[in-house]
C-alpha cells in the first residue's frame, strides 16, 4: 500500500485494497474533492493495484508497478482536454475522443484497463498548486505529460463545461455494460458536475484535502463594514481589490473566493442569534460557490469578481 496515501486515507484505501481482492470493485468510479493531484495519486495507485504483478505490494519493482509510476503504462489512460486526443478540439473532452477509446477497448487485454476522466491544462502553477503538485511528486507517480518551460501538467474537476452531455452519453452503455477487466474513474470537484447517468452508475468517494488553511481575510474588512449592506459606489473597486490581492499574494481566485467564504463564516459565529442575518450570509455564500463555478466555466477572474460585487450591491 503506497505509504503517503495510506497515512492520509486508512479506511479509503483498505477498503480499495478489500474490494480487489474480493473481485468486487465498481467498474465505475467517482473522486471527489478540492485537490485533483490526490484524487489523480489515488486513481494511478488502483490502477497499480489492479495490474500489480505481486499483489500490490507498496514496494513492488515488477514491470506494470514500474510503467504506472512512470506513467506509461498501455493500459492506464487519463483523458482530459488535452491528454489522449486525436482531433483539433481544444476545450473538451470530445465525441469522437470517447468513440475512439472505447472503439480500443473492444479488443481483449492481458491488463486490467483503467480509464481516469479529468480536466486538465499545461499551466505555470501558483504558490498553493505548487503545494499540491510537490506533495503528488512524494507519492513518486508521474504527470501524463512532463514540465514544459516551467509549465506544469495541472488537473483540475471535470465538468459539465469540458465533458459535454454529447461526450457522456457516448459512454453509458460501456459503463452500464463494461467489458471485462476495465475501470473507469472520474475526477471532479462535486458530483453535480457529472451527467447524473454518469453518477447513477457509479460509486463515488470523497478525497479530502486535509490540509490546514490559514485565510488572511484583513483586506475584505474595509468592503463588509457595513455588511449585509454594501456600497455601491465601492463595487468596482472591491472586484479590483480582490483581483490585485490574488496576484500580489500569487494565490487562485477559487482560494480569494475561499477567504470571503472564511469571512462570512466568522460572521455567522459572531450573530448566531441573529436568524434573518445569518439566512443572508448563507445565501451569501450558496452565491459565492456559484461564483466558482464560473471560473470552472473558464469565465475570467475579473469578470467573475465585479458579478460578484454587483450580486452584493443588488441583493434584496
């Protein structure tokens, strides 16, 4: 059993390791979570189980062990936007790209063929993916695609925006009917992202992050003095601030939109017997999660803020 992800995830991986050995896996499968590199880590440690030579020792130099840590192995694909793609579509996961792979699974395999699903974009990482990205390097597997000019192989959830209902559909029937030795897996942030037919078919576990956030929430102060109340005349220049922030500090805008949550959080604490207050703050927050959504829809950072700003300023 892989050691790091043993420590994070004991009951996750012992039942993973259970289920193989019991022949009952789901042929079907859903990660999900906030860091895609660990659901990525635990989806190559299955398929190195399954295709382990020597009952998937944690050890293990066989020659399927190997090709998997390297990320090479011909039975192991990840698909994605940009992994595994023989056509000229650049922002999905398209219809003839699914047709194509399950076209190669009509063939018999000495393997057991695992397909991981997931986004995916060759990015130069900020300071809290790059985190993420050196703890998946101690779990010694590898990217799909090696470092290019300082850009880094980055999954992030798939989702309704990148595996179109066209491209899902295409699968149903091999994942209601799937050949022998095969497993598909889906990586996504939350499993409303994913064709609720996908999701029927399959079983879903959760891989959380467990890591211990510090949020610096100082700078919201001077745009939620007044709150619920905002001013308008404010709006602009809050989306901007909120902007330069998440670049002074080399930080995400999902992990910006993480510190208003934080701070509303808080402010539930402080009014707890405040029912018509904290019914404000939680529909505040339903809005922000929203918010994220759009960037998944690769809507600009920019643009997602001054919605957001102008959502405050309008709200009833």
């Amino acid at each position: 059993m892989n050691k790091v992800l043993d420590n994070k995830y004991p009951y996750l991986m012992n039942f993973f390791d259970t289920a193989i050995k019991q022949n009952r896996l789901f042929h079907s499968i859903i990660l999900h979570g906030s860091n895609r590199y660990l659901q990525y880590a635990v989806a190559l440690e299955l398929a190195r189980k399954l295709n382990c030579l020597e009952d998937g020792k944690d050890d293990c130099n066989c020659q399927n062990c190997r090709w998997i840590r390297d990320n090479k192995h011909p039975a192991i694909m990840t698909i994605s936007r940009i992994d595994n793609k023989n056509d000229t579509s650049h922002t999905v996961i398209s219809r003839k790209q699914v047709n194509d792979i399950l076209d190669s699974l009509i063939t018999s395999s000495d393997y057991h063929r695992v397909l991981i699903f997931c986004d995916a974009e060759m990015k130069h990482l900020k300071q809290e993916e790059m985190v993420e990205y050196q703890e998946f390097k101690t779990i010694e597997f590898k990217t799909p695609q090696e470092e290019d000019e300082g850009k880094v192989w980055y999954p992030s959830g798939i989702n309704h925006t990148c595996f179109h209902s066209e491209a899902a559909n295409a699968m149903l029937k091999s994942i209601e009917e799937p050949s022998s030795k095969v497993t598909f897996i889906f990586l996504t942030n939350n499993k409303d992202d994913l064709l609720q037919t996908i999701v029927s078919r399959s079983q879903a576990f959760c891989v959380p992050d467990y890591k211990t956030l510090t949020y610096e929430v100082e700078f919201l102060t001077k745009y939620f003095s007044s709150y619920p109340n905002f001013n308008k005349d404010n709006a602009l220049d809050f989306a901007q601030a909120l902007y330069n922030y998440q670049v002074e500090k080399d930080l995400t805008s999902v992990c910006i939109l993480d510190s208003i949550q934080y701070y509303l959080l808080q402010l539930v604490k402080a009014n707890s017997s405040n029912d018509v207050l904290r019914n404000i703050i939680f529909r505040d927050i339903q809005k922000i999660e929203d918010s994220k959504k759009m960037l998944m829809a690769y809507v600009k950072e920019q643009a997602v803020y001054e919605e957001l700003a102008f959502y405050f300023v309008n709200r009833k």
